[in-house]
C-alpha cells in the first residue's frame, strides 16, 4: 500500500473557500424556497440572509480547523479520516438540536416556527456539515 501525502495548507485553504462559496449561494436559494413551502410568517429570522451566509460560511470554517487540528495531533490519514467523520457526524447531530429547540423557544424572532421549517432547518444543517466534510476528504495523491 502506498503512503498517503496530507493536504498542503493552500489545498485545505482552497477547499475552504470551494465549500464556503458553494454554500452560500446554494443556501440563499434553498432558504428562500423553504420560507415559501413552510408557511412560516415573513422574514422568519432563521430564514433571513444573515444566519444563512453566516452558517454557510462558518461550517466549512469549523470544518477546516478541526481538520488542522486533527491534522496536527494526528498523521495516519485514514484514521484522520474516520476521526473526521465521526466528529462531523457528531457535530451534526448536535447542530440539529438548534431547530428542534425552537418549539419551545419564547424569543418573538422564532414565532410561528412550524414543524416543516425545523425539518428545513435540519436540512440546511446537513448539507453545510456535508459539503464542509467532503470537500476536505479526498483520495489522496501517493508519494
């Protein structure tokens, strides 16, 4: 078996803004379609462009720096790999809680949440930690 070379920090860079930049504009639109099919009043603050470019952008941002970290604690890449994931999986999983919690929210931003925005929500939750995940998990080139 061939060693595996890790991600130089200009490729880690890069797949940082590749994530970043294909967040953003796919969560506006997705955000945009959801406050529609959802039926939550106007300008529901979840669904309003700030909290989405900020999620969209600081997903693939907590990604890259739990990568490095891991990076530099750990060398082997495919148990880098698999740390990686289960920490994405568990992140995740603690990131879907915030929807949920909405029902039970008495902030007037989040009124008339209905159950379809939590699953919305959800949604865009995974597809930020899926998106980040990947575009730093790549076959690595051989050395």
């Amino acid at each position: 078996m061939s060693s595996l070379t890790p991600l130089t920090f200009p490729e880690i860079l890069g797949r940082f803004v590749l994530a970043a930049g294909l967040l953003v504009p796919l969560n506006l639109v997705l955000a945009f379609v959801f406050s529609r099919l959802t039926n939550v009043p106007p300008g529901f603050a979840p669904f309003t462009s700030a909290p989405i470019i900020a999620g969209s952008v600081a997903g693939p941002l907590i990604s890259t720096v739990g990568y490095l970290l891991l990076w530099t604690f750990i060398r082997d890449q495919r148990v880098l790999h698999l740390v990686f994931i289960a920490g994405g999986i568990a992140l995740l999983v603690a990131s879907c809680n915030l929807p949920w919690r909405l029902t039970y929210s008495a902030s007037p931003r989040f009124t008339g949440v209905t159950i379809a925005a939590q699953f919305a929500l959800g949604l865009l939750h995974t597809i930020v930690v899926g998106v980040s995940v990947i575009s730093l998990l790549r076959r690595q080139r051989p050395s």
